[in-house]
C-alpha cells in the first residue's frame, strides 16, 4: 500500500484520493481510477483497489470449490512412513 500511495502521489492529476467507498461506482464521478483505493459496490460485490477490481462472490465460489479437495489433501500424512526392510514400522525389528 505505500509504494502504491507513493506512486499515486506522483502520477496522479488531480490528486483526489478515494477510499473506503461503499456503493454504486458511479457514486463518485470523476475519479480516475488510480485514485480510488478501496471500494466496494454491495450490487456487483465487486471490490476495487486502485484499478484492480475482484469479486466477492467468485472468491466465495472459487473457495467452496476448492474447500474439499483441500481438506482431502490436508488430512493426508505430511511425509511417507518409511518401513524398514525388517516389515516393522518405526522399530528396526
């Protein structure tokens, strides 16, 4: 975030600095894009950060997706059990 207020400060035009917006885009007009920080739009559950715009409900989806195939992974063992050649786990026997 500070790099990006830096690089606003000097590439800005009018320096307008947007933040913490919530509603409609068209809310504040004007604005260039560079000079919105953070806003949210409760119609499109869009959030804008300084150009970059992501979904809310796409990111919830996307974790639903994923959600089980990551607990399937997490419950498996973080490394292989080595046997040794006497067949006994863990006892050299």
């Amino acid at each position: 975030m500070d790099d990006r207020i830096d690089r606003w400060w000097a590439e800005s035009v009018h320096h307008n600095y947007v933040d913490r917006i919530i509603g409609p885009r068209n809310i504040i007009g004007g604005a260039a894009t560079t000079d919105m920080f953070r806003m949210f739009d409760p119609t499109t559950a869009d959030v804008v950060f300084w150009g970059e715009e992501f979904n809310i409900q796409a990111l919830i989806d996307e974790v639903r997706r994923i959600m089980p195939v990551l607990e399937v992974e997490a419950a498996k063992p973080h490394w292989e059990q080595k046997i040794p050649p006497s067949g006994h786990p863990g006892t050299g026997l």
